[in-house]
C-alpha cells in the first residue's frame, strides 16, 4: 500500500465464479478507464485459494480483458488480514492509507461514482 500514498485506493475483492463479481469487476474496469490516475487506483484481489488454480485466474483476468492490478490470494491470508467474509467486498482506502469504506456486495457504477468522485 505505500505504493499508493497520496491516493485514494479501490481495493475489490471477488472471485471469478461468482456472478455479482463478474458485473463488479466490469464496474471497475469502466471506471479505471475513465478515472484512475492521479488520484485514484483501482487495484483487485483474487481469493485465489477459492478457485481451481492461480492460471485459470489469471485465464479469466485476460479473456475479461481486465485492465487494473490483479494480485492473488493463494493462502487466503489477505482476506483473513482484511476481515473478509463475502464477494464482492469493496474497502476505500484514503490518502493517508485509512480504510474509509467497506462494501459487501455488489456496488453499481452510479453510487461507485458517486462515492469516489461526489458525483450526484
């Protein structure tokens, strides 16, 4: 994360079996194309240690043609670090690196927007 400092920080959790990820993961690839830079990154984390293997990930990630970071979880113990207990599962992270907001479920592109950006 103090590669991030200075900025505010999406991270989203999902795994690729799971529809409401899959709708999310589009969410943010939309807004890293139009939004990430400066101010903003979007960064994922696969919950690797729930899927059949780290290639059919990484698989996925190509043919979804995700555009931002894609790390993976392979032990589960980001997700343990993090207190997750479903996907999707959205933390914003602010500047100074302190969780602000944390969202199980399924967040739309509108109030994403409206979140991040203060667009009504």
């Amino acid at each position: 994360m103090s590669d991030y400092e200075g900025k505010r920080v999406v991270i989203y959790f999902w795994v690729s079996w799971c529809p409401s990820c899959q709708t999310g993961l589009g969410y943010m690839n939309d807004f890293h194309n139009s939004y990430s830079g400066d101010e903003i990154e979007i960064i994922s984390i696969n919950l690797t240690n729930q899927e059949r293997t780290p290639t059919e990930v990484m698989e996925f990630v190509k043919d979804e043609g995700l555009v931002f970071p894609v790390l993976l979880d392979e032990t589960g113990q980001v997700a343990k670090d993090y207190q997750l207990y479903g996907t999707p599962t959205i933390y914003i992270i602010n500047e100074r690196g302190i969780i602000e907001e944390r969202i199980v479920g399924l967040l739309h592109k509108e109030p994403l927007e409206r979140l991040l950006l203060g667009k009504n």
